[in-house]
C-alpha cells in the first residue's frame, strides 16, 4: 500500500524526477522491487503450476486429442496411405493399391504391428481382423500380379467396403470417435448416420448420467437443508458434536462406505432382513435394492451428501438470526419469514452445494461399478470399458470429451442462470 | 516421444506401481483356486530348485494392462496367463516375447514338446498350460430333479430362480443358442450369420430379467453359496473346488460346454525376461503340469501329463481325470471356443451385448 502511494507521488511530480539515496529513479527502483516480489511470489507456487501442468493439463489434453487423432493406420501403412487417400471409394482398386498393400502387410508382420492396424480397421468393419493377420502371414509368398494372388488368398479383399474401411482408418484427424461416442456413423463419403438401434447406447447413457446427478443434488438438498440448519441454529456446543457425525463419513474412504451399502442393500442384507421380520416383503419376493438404479441413487446420496451439508452449513452460519425475529415481530408467518426472509439469502449455499455435488455426481464411478448392475451404470463406467477391456483409447477419449464439453456447457448455463458470483462455499 | 511415454505412465498407474526387485518375478494369473494350484505345481518347485522368489498377482484377463505397460515402456509383469485369443492378439500386436517352442523340455519318452503339446497350444509368443471348461453350475438344494441340459439353464419355469452369467458376450451368445436347440457342432456356423446372432439375444432376452452378472471368476461359487442365484454359468475349476474342499452342494452340467485354453506369455521388455523364459519352460514340462491338475481340474495340454494325473490334493478318492473338461462325457456336446471368431467379431458383438444390456 505505501508503496503504491508512493508511485502516486511520482506521479505527481513527473517534472521533477524523485531519486533514490542511490541514485536510481525512484520510479525504476519500485518497478524492480515489484517485479522481484512478483518473481518470488511466481517461484513460490511454480512448483504447484508445473505439476498441475504436466501431470494434469499437458497429459488431459494429449489424452483428449486421442479422441480426434488415431494414426495407426497411416503410421504402419506407409505404402499404401498416399494412394488410398486418392482413391474415390467407388472405382475397382488399382493393381499399385494391392502392391502397396502386400508391401505393407509384409512390413506389418515383420514388425508385428500389423495386430494394431487390423484391430483399427476392424472397428470400422466387424470381421476384417483375421482378414489382416491371415494375409499379414502369407504375404511374404504372394506374387504378382497381387491383386489376383492377394483376392486369391482371401477374396474378402475383393469386398469394396474393406477398402472403404481402410480409407477411413486411414485419415488419422478423423470425427469417428466423436461420432461414436453420440451413436453415430462416419461413412468414407463425409456423411454421418445413426447406428442401427440395437447398438445405440452412449446417448442413453449421457442422459441416464445427467439424470442421476440431477436426482442426486435433488435428494441431497432436501434431506442436507434440514440438517444444515439445524446445525447452524443449535448452540455452538451441540452443533459441533452434530457435525462430527457430518464429517466421519465424509473422512471415511469411499470404497468402505460403497461396500457398506451392499451389506445393508443386498437381497440377503440388513434392509431386507429387517423388511421380512416387520413384514414389508416375503422371504421369497425381497426387495432388489441394489445393483440397479435405486442402489446407485442411495448410495450416491450418502456418499455426496456431506457435500452439500457443508456449504449449506457455512452460509447458513452467517445469516443473523434476527432477521428472522424481525420478519415475525413485523406480522410474518413462519412461512412467510423463511421463504421471503432466510432461504433467499441461503441461495449461496444451495448453489455452491448444487454444483459440487452435480459436479462430483457426473464423474461418479467406483459406486456405480459396484452396485450399479445394468439400468445403473453411468457414462464413466463406460469410459472405463473402453480404457481397460476394449482398449479402445480413442473412444474412451471422445467420450471423455463428450462429456467435459457437457459440464462446461451446463456450468455456462448455471452462470447464467444463477451467477457464479452468487456462489459462496462460506 | 519422451513425453507421450511420460504421460502414458502417469495414466496407467500399475505401471508406476512398485517394480519387482531383480531377483523376483511376477506371474500373473487369475486369482482364487486357479492362482493356488500354479503357486502349489509351479511357482514353489521353480523358486526352491532355482533361489528366485516369484511373486503373485491376480487380474482379470485381458490385454489391456499388459498394453499399457508395454506402451509406456514400463513393464512390472513378467509371466502372464492369458486366453488363447488374448495370446493370439498380443502376439499379432507386438505386445510380447516370442518365445521359441523348440526349447521346450521334451516329453519323458523323448518326444519333442512341439508334438507333446495339443492343438493350439504352442505358437510364436505363447505356451500352453490348460484346457478350461464354461459351464454351468446349480445349486442341488434347490431343485427337485436335477438339470441336464442347456436348455434347462433357460427354462425359469421348470427351474426357477436367478441365473448367473458372465457380463461378456463371449460363451453367452453360445450357450444361448445351444439353449435354444442348436448343436454343440453347428454353433459357430450359426454364429456366422445375422439371424444367429439375432437369435442368441432373443434367447438372452427370455432370461434376462433373472440375470445376476459377474465379472471375476471367484464370484459364481459365491453368488450360488450366498443363495443369491440357484444356477450360475462359471468355470468348471472354481464349482469342482467349492465342492471338493468345501462341501457346498453344486452339481456340474457339462452339456453345452465351451472349453478353451490359457497359455503363458511374456510380456515385450520385461526386465527379467531370461528368469520369466526359464520359469515358463519349467512349469509347461510334463510333471508340473500334471501336478497341478491335482490342485484344480483343468486338464493339462501336453499328452504325457495326462497318464500322470492322479488325486484330488486333500482326498484321494477323487480321480483328477474323471473332472477335467476333456472326457469324453464332457465332450459330448461341448465345443472348444473359436478365437478366430470372437478375435473378428468379439468387439462388435460386445458393443451390441451392452447396449442390450443398458436397455
């Protein structure tokens, strides 16, 4: 502060220029030793910024760009790449089209990378992958001419879709992905499609995602308000025993709190134990309570719900409770006083609680993977899929895209809406 | 380069994981009895005739660890145990060792391993080491008259209950035809078309809302011990021990088996390649792999181990031979898996199988 008033004052007296007992131009001096605390202050988080950056950000980013780059193709079929991407997809392969290719496959056994380019075009096209590796064999003993040798050894490679295929596999930027992750279909002529019904399944997913979180900030709100305000109101004391009981979940691992809830939910489990002794259901007709959707809801619930309690709980804090009194001593119903006087002004509290849970909620996946089954899985569970069992990278990374896009999107909307200044975490 | 190796070992954190000491390699296998009978026959002999420990870590199938550690450069696994069609791509991919056949010890009678070893079980990366069976299991308590057929795994009228079945299309989409009426023999021609395939999920579909899925092997035996499914497809190995060891009352049904192998392989740049060599020929010579068919009925793949089999580890009157997926009742309307099959169509197929189980 008094160093900003100081460059005021030079300011001032621009004419007349304030020199140091040193000799240097005050104004020169100031700007050094600013720009040494600012260096100091930059050095001191430097080492938080480049791990955020290298082990955060760069790798995200790379990670997502495999989502609209796969190079498999182009990078082991360097023969036949430079012709495939001339060729208009109708006419009848040339000659120096199937030389290229018995050259490459030669190469692709060689090197053994011919799994990976076969595994990629047969993403485009079910069944063409043996179609690579048996001609990947036999290619060393192939002969010209190598389009009647090659149809010959396998007369798929007389198909025109197989060429189609590789066409596209071929261009390395490439929609398909993206494309995917929605259901769609990239044909080699530009156009997009829906799949066909039966293999439709991420937009279910994307909206049974949206869904999920959106019930679950709902429940949370409703079952975290009372409580947030009963731990603002009761005595300091009180409140704060109360609220141990808040945060000993919220410190306990998440894994132990899922695997709790199967113990409670399942067929055989204390919920339902409990519902035949009171007799809500038969020893042989007991509630399924988990693996599905219901399952995913309750646990999800509990485990986000200190989330929203907390936030509440730290805006609510700050509201004089006079206001209130005030309100009723002015003829207010307690209605009336909490719906026009204290909930407006824990409008804060619901939004930054709302938007982390909705936050934490979309990206779930270790509950959901557990106790999900099948109606309650979500959309990570699925990237999940295709990173460990599909190995298929650059789905999983155009779906993971898919899905950030949407919660910048839906953030956008929230700010909005709401106002992301109107958002207090206490 | 150097960063795409970076970041692709910051994203698979197996691979970060605490390396081996040199010394000491890591076998992979897929936990439970199974893991237990290769500790028991292999893992042991191997570590006291040759003063290395052997470390061992369950997973459950598939490549996609073995890839990840492979691609970022950092490979922690050094022996792993595979499904033939996962030896085959990995193999095609570039993701292993090969490993040459011809210095695999010979038979005791002099005959060489590369015609000791049953079909399929040797190729340029991969050694076999047994013959597995999927079928299904029921819980003897909770039926009157006992199933004997795969079409009795689909009939919730006759025999009530949940089913379990593995959360994969492989073998289900099998077993749902073979449910359906189709012969063991002709499976995979029906397979081959689009109204077969349209056929398995319409078969699926009648059963569905009974279906509790799995996805680790150690889960059927629980899954029908905890009364939560009065039948579960599983693996033959698994329901013989929850048997034999424990008393639980399982019968087996071996109509409609599919059998399949599991072969050792070693993943590319393992740093203790020459020890993963040596311990992979120790365990696929003849004695070994008999031995360890008295630890878990999955029946070994070289013909000489096969007169050597003998009794169950903790009761001797149960001949090892009279369990294994290969006799000839088993075999009666049993089909070995076709990897060809499932390595041109599994992905396809599993796209389809989840989103009609999302629906």
């Amino acid at each position: 502060m008094g160093l900003a008033s100081g460059m005021e004052s030079t300011k001032d007296n621009h004419n007349n220029v304030v020199i140091t007992s040193d000799g240097i131009p005050l104004k020169k001096k100031l700007a050094k030793s600013l720009f040494q605390s600012r260096l100091r202050a930059f050095g001191l988080v430097a080492p938080l910024l480049l791990l955020i950056l290298f082990a955060f950000v760069i790798p995200i980013l790379i990670f997502l760009s495999r989502g609209v780059y796969n190079n498999t193709f182009e990078r082991h079929m360097i023969n036949l790449t430079p012709l495939i991407s001339s060729w208009d997809s109708n006419s009848e392969p040339t000659e120096a089209m199937f030389e290229a290719l018995v050259l490459d496959l030669k190469a692709g056994k060689k090197s053994k990378k011919i799994g990976k380019v076969a595994t990629r075009v047969n993403r485009e096209l079910s069944g063409t992958r043996s179609l690579f590796t048996s001609s990947a064999r036999k290619a060393k003993k192939l002969k010209a001419p190598f389009k009647d040798s090659l149809i010959k050894a396998n007369k798929k490679w007389d198909n025109l879709e197989v060429w189609r295929a590789m066409k596209l596999t071929s261009i390395s930027v490439t929609p398909a992905f993206l494309a995917s992750a929605l259901d769609m279909k990239y044909n080699a002529d530009g156009t997009f499609e829906r799949k066909p019904e039966e293999r439709r399944i991420h937009l279910q997913l994307f909206l049974r995602t949206l869904e999920i979180s959106l019930i679950v900030v709902l429940a949370g709100l409703f079952l975290g308000y009372p409580i947030a305000y009963l731990l603002a109101s009761l005595p300091v004391r009180t409140s704060n025993l109360l609220l141990i009981l808040v945060l000993l979940p919220f410190w306990t691992s998440l894994l132990v709190r899922t695997t709790a809830w199967i113990a409670m939910l399942q067929g055989q489990g204390v919920l339902n134990d409990l519902s035949v002794v009171f007799g809500l259901a038969t020893d042989e007709d007991r509630f399924s309570l988990i693996y599905n959707k219901t399952g995913t809801l309750i646990s999800m619930t509990h485990i986000l719900l200190p989330f929203m309690i907390l936030p509440l709980y730290s805006v609510m804090k700050t509201i004089p409770p006079s206001y209130v009194r005030a309100a009723k001593s002015m003829g207010a119903t307690n209605w009336t006083a909490f719906w026009r006087i204290y909930f407006p002004q824990t409008i804060p509290g619901i939004g930054a609680g709302g938007i982390l849970v909705f936050i934490l909620a979309i990206s779930f996946y270790i509950t959901p993977a557990l106790i999900g089954g099948q109606d309650g899985t979500m959309i990570s569970n699925f990237i999940d899929f295709h990173m460990r069992k599909t190995l298929n990278w650059s789905l999983a990374a155009a779906m993971g895209g898919v899905l950030l896009v949407l919660v910048l999107f839906l953030y956008w909307i929230y700010d909005r809406v709401v106002g992301i200044d109107n958002m207090k975490l206490g | 380069m150097k960063i795409k190796v970076l970041i692709l070992s910051a994203v698979s954190s197996i691979a970060l994981a605490a390396s081996a000491a040199a010394d000491s390699i890591t076998v992979v296998s897929w936990g439970g009895a199974y893991t237990k009978s290769q500790v028991e026959a292999y893992h042991k002999p191997w570590a006291s005739s040759t003063g290395n420990a052997v470390v061992s870590e369950d997973y459950s199938g598939g490549l996609a660890e073995v890839r990840a550690q492979v691609e970022a450069g950092s490979v922690t696994w050094d022996v792993v145990d595979v499904e033939l069609s996962d030896a085959i791509v990995g193999c095609d991919e570039g993701l292993l060792e090969e490993i040459d056949s011809s210095m695999l010890p010979a038979a005791p009678d002099g005959t060489p391993a590369t015609e000791d070893f049953m079909d399929g079980a040797l190729n340029e990366c991969a050694v076999g080491n047994i013959v597995w069976s999927t079928l299904y299991a029921y819980d003897k308590t909770k039926f009157d008259t006992a199933p004997t057929t795969m079409a009795d795994f689909f009939d919730l009228e006759k025999f009530p209950g949940k089913r379990g079945m593995r959360k994969v299309a492989k073998n289900m989409l099998e077993m749902a035809l073979m449910g359906d009426g189709v012969p063991s023999s002709e499976v995979y021609d029906v397979m081959n078309t689009p109204e077969g395939i349209d056929r398995a999920f319409a078969k699926l579909d009648t059963i569905k809302d009974s279906v509790v899925w799995w996805e680790a092997g150690a889960q059927p035996p629980q899954l029908l011990a905890d009364g939560e499914v009065s039948m579960t497809i599983t693996w033959n190995g698994r329901i013989f021990n929850a048997i034999a060891s424990e008393g639980q009352p399982f019968g087996l049904v071996w109509d409609g088996q599919i059998y399949d192998l599991d072969l050792f392989v070693i993943p590319k740049g393992s740093p203790n390649k020459d020890a993963a060599m040596d311990f992979v020929k120790f365990a696929t010579a003849t004695k070994p792999l008999a031995d360890q068919a008295s630890w878990i009925p999955y029946g070994p793949v070289r013909a000489s181990s096969i007169p050597l089999i003998g009794t169950f580890h903790s009761d001797a009157s149960l001949q090892m031979i009279d369990h294994m997926p290969t006799t000839a009742e088993a075999l009666k309307n049993g089909v070995q898996n076709d990897y060809m099959f499932w390595a041109d169509n599994g992905e396809e197929l599993n796209e389809r199988f989840n989103a009609w189980l999302a629906k």
